[in-house]
C-alpha cells in the first residue's frame, strides 16, 4: 500500500514517538487501521468503472466520520496522554478526506434532485441524494380507532423515532406531497415542525437516509445527551 498521511501517523504511533501506554497505543493504531480502510473503501467505491458506486461511498464517507466522530473524541479526551497523537490523526485524515468529499460532491452536484416517491395510499418518502432510497417517511396513521389521522414522520433519531404532525399542518404537508415537491416539504417541516425535518443536511441542501449519515448519540449512563449526524461531505448538526 502506498504511503499516506494516515499511515505515516500510524508509523510514527508505533515506533512511540507520542508515548503512549501499550493499551492506548493499540488503540489508537487500530482506529488508524479502520480509518485507512474506510478512506481505500471509499477511494475504491468512487473509482469504479463504468461508473462510481456512489451509495457505497457515501457508506464508507459515514463510517470514517463515525469512527473519527465524538465517542472517539472522547476517547482521546479521557487519555490526556492521547491529545497530541488525536490531532496528528485528525490532521492526516483531513488530507486523506478531502480529495474524496471534493469527489463525491461533484458526483451529487450533478444527479437531478428526487421527487417525492408515493407508498401506497397513505404513505410517502423523501429520497436519498446518495441511494435514491427513504430519507424520509410520512405515513398517515391513526394511534387508536378513535384519534384521528396524524401523519408520522420518521426521524433519524434513536431517541425520538417518529414526529407526528396533526391538525391543519398535516393537510399542508399532503398537499406538498401530493403536489411532489420534496423540497416545498422540507422547507414546510423547517418551518413549522419543532423537530424540523433532521435527515434534511442544510450545508449541502441534501436529504440523506440513516445508512448514508453517520449517527452518534451521546450518552451519559441512561441519559441521552445529544444526537449528531454527519452527511457524506462531513457536515454535521445536531438532531435532538
Ligand atoms: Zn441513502
Ligand atoms: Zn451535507
């Protein structure tokens, strides 16, 4: 394999230029090893011929920043002896990252935005820039026989699953959909919905699904902290 930031970083953790205890010290070469698969798995999904596996990149993109994202970070934090050698990781894997994100952005810049797909009667999504698959699901449901109709929105969140819209919003948000506009939807859901719509990347203005975002919750014990997701290109926000 041919030498990279990465794997310099990694040579120079092992010959113990950042002295670290042997457990820290094997744990930070084997998450340089995940990254360096991570960055050749997307270099090789991006490279295929004739065409690049665009969903199988934008995966590999999620993983490297679940892998670098906070449970790591944190990581580092709790070894103080490991801060030095965290930023000589992030610094390598920025070099190796870059090219890919400037690739892959290319790559979407030039898909034709989705329209809203129907499911059925009483259901709908949003599709992936990245797969064509669901970002998003709306599905007119009813709790019990008696409620009336809500419609649930699926979320990207492990805490907050659903976020239902009722009442006169629901009947705009129909129309939307019946209409196709999957951004008039979107827009509509960061209008008015407190949640707003989470699979909804406003740096890129794209909606990816949950195998195409990395997802990290942030746990303290039982209590749920934060939930962060990172699109393909590395833009992050924070979902609830
Ligand atoms: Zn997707
Ligand atoms: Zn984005």
């Amino acid at each position: 394999m041919p030498a990279t930031p990465l794997s310099d970083v990694r040579g120079r953790v092992e010959a113990g230029e950042f002295e670290l205890s042997p457990d820290v010290q094997l744990a930070v070469v084997s998450r340089i090893d995940d990254l360096i698969t991570a960055v050749t798995a997307a270099n090789r999904a991006l490279s295929k011929l004739p065409q690049p596996a665009v969903p199988e990149a934008a995966a590999k993109m999620a993983s490297l920043y679940y892998i670098s994202g906070h449970g790591w970070q944190r990581y580092l934090a709790d070894n103080s002896q490991a801060s030095t050698v965290g930023s000589a990781v992030r610094g390598a894997m920025q070099i190796g990252v870059a090219a890919l994100v400037a690739q892959l952005s290319n790559i979407l810049e030039s898909g034709q935005p989705a329209p809203v797909t129907r499911r059925g009667d009483k259901a709908f999504s949003l599709p992936c820039a990245a797969c064509g698959g669901d970002a998003v699901t709306l599905s007119k449901a009813a709790t019990s026989p008696v409620e009336p109709e809500q419609l649930v929105v699926s979320s990207l969140s492990p805490v907050t699953v659903f976020r239902p819209v009722a009442g006169p919003r629901m009947g705009d948000v129909i129309a939307l959909l019946e209409a196709g506009n999957a951004a008039a939807v979107v827009a509509h859901l960061r209008e008015t919905q407190p949640g707003g719509c989470d699979a909804f990347c406003e740096k890129c203005n794209r909606l990816f699904c949950r195998d195409h975002y990395a997802i990290e919750a942030q746990w303290s014990g039982s209590w749920h902290e934060a939930t962060y997701v990172t699109c393909p290109l590395g833009h992050e926000h924070e979902i609830d």
